[in-house]
C-alpha cells in the first residue's frame, strides 16, 4: 500500500507527542558504546507506518532492531524488527529508513530504537503515532490528552469525497468546512480541566449528500503535577529512583531529571524504583553539582523544578565498640527504606568460615587479631555497596582467678605475704600491688569502699611483700592485687584483711 502525501507527518508536528514520551539522547551516550536516536515518523496510514532512524554503531558490529509497543513500558512488544545494517562498520551516523505494516488500524503505538554492540545496548528516545481509522478523523496524532484547546485534526476521508464539515457540537449548527489533504487547525470547546472535547466530521460527497457523523474525543488537562519522594540514591553511575508524581486528570507519564545542563528523561510508573544511568558530568561528590526533577503529564504539563536529594550512605561500625565484648554486631545507619544485608565477618582481613550472621562471638583463635565485618547492600536484587568496618583488636579483659591470699603474723616487724595470684587475659595481664591499713577487718572482695572501713593506702608499699610497722599496730592490714590487661583494663582483688595488727 502506498502511503498517502495527505498524510505524511513532518517533524514538527510530533513534537509536543514526542516530548510527552521521549527519553533524552544524552540517556545513552558515553564513550564509545553505539548510539541511536529517536525515530523520526515520515507518514502513517490506517496498517501501515514509514519512519527513518538514525544510528552510530562506533565501528563495532551491530544488531539494530525496531521495536513497536501499545503501552509507553515497552511491557509487551508488538513489533520487533531487525533492520539489516549493509552500512560501513565507522564512528558515522548511518540513516535507515524502515517500513512496517499489518498494524491494527486507530491504535496508539510506541515506537523505539534499540542498537546492540559488544560494548552495550542503547535505546533511542521513544516516539509515538496513531494509526488512521478506516474513516474518521483523529486529533493531534492520537493523543488521549492536550494542554492546550488548540490542536490539529486529521480527517481520514472515504472514497469519493472532497471535503469535510467539522464541528465541536453533534447538531453542526455552527461548522466549518475544510479541505482534505493537509492536517487542519482547530479550536476545542473546553474549559475545565479534566474535560472531554469531542470533535464531529462528516464528509461531503461527490453528490454533495453527507457521510455518517465521526468523532474522536480527547481530555482537556491544563494543570501541572506534583512531585514528592525527592530522594535518589547513586549506585556508581546509576541512581536509583523512587519519586511519586501526581496528577488528578491526566497522570504522570515522564520524570525529567537535570544536571550540569543535561536533561534525561524516564517513563513513569508510581511507586516503581528503577535505575537511571548517568552521564560522566554527574558528580554527587562535587557540592556544586545539583540534580532536579520534574514530572510530566500526558497532556504534557510539567511540574515545576524540584531538586533532588542525593542519599549519601553510612558507614557500618562494629557494636559494642568495647574491645573486651565476647558478642559483637553491627551499626548498619540508614540505608533507605528496602535495604538487604550479607554480613561476613572477616580476620585479618580474611573471611571467617560460616560467620555470615549479623551478629558473631569470638573464640580463642580471635584473641589479638584484628576483627572487622564486610557488609554488602542490596536493593531490588541491585548491590547499592560493599562496605568493610574499621577493624578492632580483639582482646581478652583481665581476670584473676585465684590467689591474691596474704600469709604471715600480724606484729609489728613481721612480714606480710601475697600468694602469687592467677591472671588471665590477652595479652597476659601485668600484676601490681598495693596496700591498704584499715580501721575495720575487710573481706575478700573484687571491690571495696574504702571509706567505710576507713582505709588508706600505705605510701611506696607496692610489692607482693610489706614488713609491719608500728603505724600498723592497732590497724587493719589489706593486701590489693592489681592485672592490668590492654587498654587499661583492669582487675582487682582486695584479700582479706589481717587480724588486728599487734605489737
């Protein structure tokens, strides 16, 4: 079928339908990967569209197909085309022109370009038409909404006909009649936003009786959406997005994201996290760089401007911080609502068999080495990062677990013994001693409240041994035992005290 010159679509009047559905080239350019670009629609008929493409395969072989979708997500195919390539393999833009029929008639299809190469796959901008009804007339290319109550028509006419009386009401009692062949201005009558304008034709035949009455509807929507949900999250060059867009008549169909003069553009499904692959001259690092948002509707209304949040990611830490802790765990901080974690504990930097918990209890052979945890982040099945904690020493505190028992009389010139106590620990513990004249018998105790038993420490008595004095008559002697371990850790034993010390 040989595609009628009545109606061959030139570029600018795709413009407002292509930019309701489009995703920027600058979405898929980085260095030497192919690219191509969006597909520019020649003329459409009622089974039946010609289009041209634009591809750059950057001297690799290629595998470059047309694909055609009734839905914007590319969800479901109804076309996938491989056009032949038959170009030379260089770094030049090659045109293709491409022809596909057996459509089904007055549908809306979405239409994209995808070329494959070793380096990656990239897609073009999404373009959009509507083919003819065997008989009608269609506004603005098929659009379900409009912005604007100025629009075109095209009249679609049957065999034999030389005009078409167009009309906003069903009576025709005010009409206008029009020419065939070049699409036509027209004014709608709406008012309110979320409005349906219908437009009516009838055609005019070669009898000058007139056909049956046509009609294509299409909503009336001026007002722009809102836009919530600004936070992303970067995954090396790729965000992930989760912002909410709304919009009461028409619904969001487009986010737009911009950045150091880039625009890229993302169809639209609520509440769907997906990726957004970014150009070199995004930097999230650099304060300068900023990245905004905005949201388009179906009729093309966009919210305004809103800019967008980066989510910088914590660092885990090992919990407790205390080194002497046998049970440790990790202080993940906020990773985002969706966030899975794999833990694996590591020694010395290196994987510790089967510690894969988020919490893990250190054995022996843990004892002086450093420990620290590596957690990997996913979200969506997508690793957001692999972040290892700063390290800590695993230590043993000190403890004395036997001894620390004094011998010898309690007289004046007489010397006192400490048995020499049991310590452990990591590292071994190192042993002080003290001692205390008391006013009061104290018991063996880890601790002591030396004001109650109204002792004080015995000035330059700090070895295991301690000859009596006369200061000491009369008193309460207490011999202290002291292991320090690593970070002064510390244990302490008081013995029991002498008897009453006797001259």
């Amino acid at each position: 079928m040989k595609l009628g010159l009545r109606f061959k679509l030139v570029a600018a009047s795709l413009v407002a339908l292509l930019s309701l559905f489009g995703v920027s080239n600058s979405a898929v350019a980085a260095l030497a990967a192919p690219a191509v670009y969006s597909p520019d629609v020649l003329a459409v008929d009622t089974t039946e569209v010609q289009f041209s493409v634009v591809a750059n395969a950057q001297g690799l072989s290629p595998n470059l197909s047309i694909q055609l979708a009734t839905d914007y997500s590319f969800a479901s195919l109804a076309v996938n085309r491989l056009v032949p390539w038959g170009q030379t393999l260089d770094n030049q833009d090659h045109e293709f022109t491409v022809t596909i029929d057996n459509l089904n008639q007055d549908t809306l299809y979405f239409v994209r370009a995808v070329l494959a190469t070793t380096v990656g796959t990239s897609y073009s901008d999404l373009a959009a038409f509507r083919t003819l009804p065997p008989v009608g007339v269609v506004i603005n290319e098929g659009q379900t909404h409009t912005n604007s109550t100025s629009v075109t028509l095209a009249a679609n006419a049957p065999v034999g006909a030389t005009a078409v009386e167009l009309s906003n009401n069903s009576t025709f009692l005010q009409s206008v009649q029009a020419e065939l062949g070049d699409p036509i201005d027209w004014t709608l009558n709406a008012t309110a936003s979320g409005e349906a304008a219908t437009v009516y034709a009838r055609y005019i035949l070669a009898n000058q009786t007139k056909s049956t009455v046509f009609t294509d509807e299409i909503i009336f929507d001026n007002v722009a959406p809102t836009l919530s949900g600004l936070l992303t999250e970067r995954v090396g060059s790729t965000l992930l997005a989760n912002q909410i867009g709304a919009d009461a008549d028409s619904g969001v169909v487009r986010l737009e994201y911009g950045y150091s003069g880039k625009t890229v553009s993302r169809p639209y499904s609520e509440a769907l996290e997906f990726s957004l692959t970014l150009l070199p001259e995004f930097n999230a690092s650099v304060a300068s760089t900023k990245l905004s948002v905005r949201a388009i509707d179906r009729a093309g209304n966009s919210s305004e401007w809103y800019l967008a949040s980066v989510r910088t990611y914590p660092t885990p830490t090992v919990e407790p911080a205390s080194f002497t802790s046998k049970r440790h765990g990790v202080v993940l901080g906020d990773w985002g609502a969706g966030a899975n974690f794999e833990y694996q504990w590591m020694r010395n930097g290196k994987p510790i068999n089967g510690a894969t918990a988020a919490t893990y209890t250190h054995v022996d052979a843990d004892l002086g080495t450093k420990l620290s945890v590596q957690v990997k982040v996913t979200k969506r099945a997508v690793e957001i990062k692999t972040a290892t904690t700063a390290a800590i020493t695993v230590v043993q505190a000190p403890s004395i677990t036997k001894g620390a028992t004094v011998s010898g009389k309690a007289k004046v010139g007489q010397t006192l013994t400490i048995a020499k106590p049991t310590a452990v620990g990591y590292p071994t513990p190192k042993l002080t001693y003290r001692w205390l004249r008391c006013t009061k018998a104290t018991p063996k105790s880890a601790t002591l409240n030396l004001t109650s038993y109204g002792c004080k420490v015995i000035s330059g008595a700090t070895k295991s041994t301690y000859k009596l004095t006369s200061a000491d008559a009369s008193k309460y002697v207490v011999a202290n035992t002291v292991a320090t371990g690593t970070a002064s850790f510390v244990s302490r034993v008081y013995a029991k005290s002498t008897v009453k010390v006797v001259r």
